[in-house]
C-alpha cells in the first residue's frame, strides 16, 4: 500500500494494469483532402500528437483509424465505422482524438454560432 507521502512511479498503476492485447484507437479526421498525395498534413501532424499522447500514457499497441478528406457531419465514414465495429467487438479498450470536432464534425464556426466560443 502507498504511504500518504510517496507517489506512484509514472509506469505504475493505472498503466502497469495494462493487457498488452488492448488496443488504443487513435482517430484523425479532416474534412478537407489537401491534395497531397497520401496522408494530407493536418493527418500527419494529429498522427505524431496523437501517439506521443497514447505513448507518454504507456498505451503501446496503438492502432490509427483515419478518415481524410471527409467531413464530419455524418458518421458514415469508413475509419470511424471500422473503429467502431472494432469497440463493438471488444478489440479496442479506448480512443483517443486530438479534439472532439474530429468526431463530432464541429468546427471553431460551428462553436462559435452555437456560443459556445467566443
């Protein structure tokens, strides 16, 4: 048991507790395709935060499910639908996005016409 003056180590729990077979989703979405041939910049960028992110947490078995060039305000989109039939399955534990607008589909303009930024 932890004395009340001593901390966990940072690769103890929770990320000690951690099955190898868990898979981390990280999801990338961008609405609109650059051009660039492959992976458009803004998809490069979310992939390197993203997995610094699951990383830094001790999430090792990562998966990326991305959707580039799509717009989020509809699910059908093919990275989120395989994303979600793999948490469906149990396959994925957890998701990690760089913000929620990569799900949700909002935009700062969407935000700022709903009030919620200024």
């Amino acid at each position: 048991m932890l004395q009340s003056n001593t901390r966990p180590a940072a690769n103890s729990f929770p990320f000690a507790v951690l099955n190898q077979e868990e898979i981390t989703a990280l999801y990338c979405r961008l609405s609109q395709d650059d051009k660039q041939e492959g992976d458009s910049n803004s998809i490069i960028n979310q992939k390197k935060i993203l997995k610094k992110y699951a990383l830094d947490r001790g999430y090792t078995n990562i998966q990326f499910y991305i959707d580039d060039g799509v717009s989020g305000t509809t699910f059908n989109r093919a990275g989120f639908q395989s994303m979600i039939a793999d948490v469906e399955t149990g396959k994925v534990k957890r998701v990690i996005v760089k913000d929620c607008c990569a799900i949700m589909g909002l935009n700062q303009k969407d935000l700022e016409n709903q009030g919620i930024l200024a």
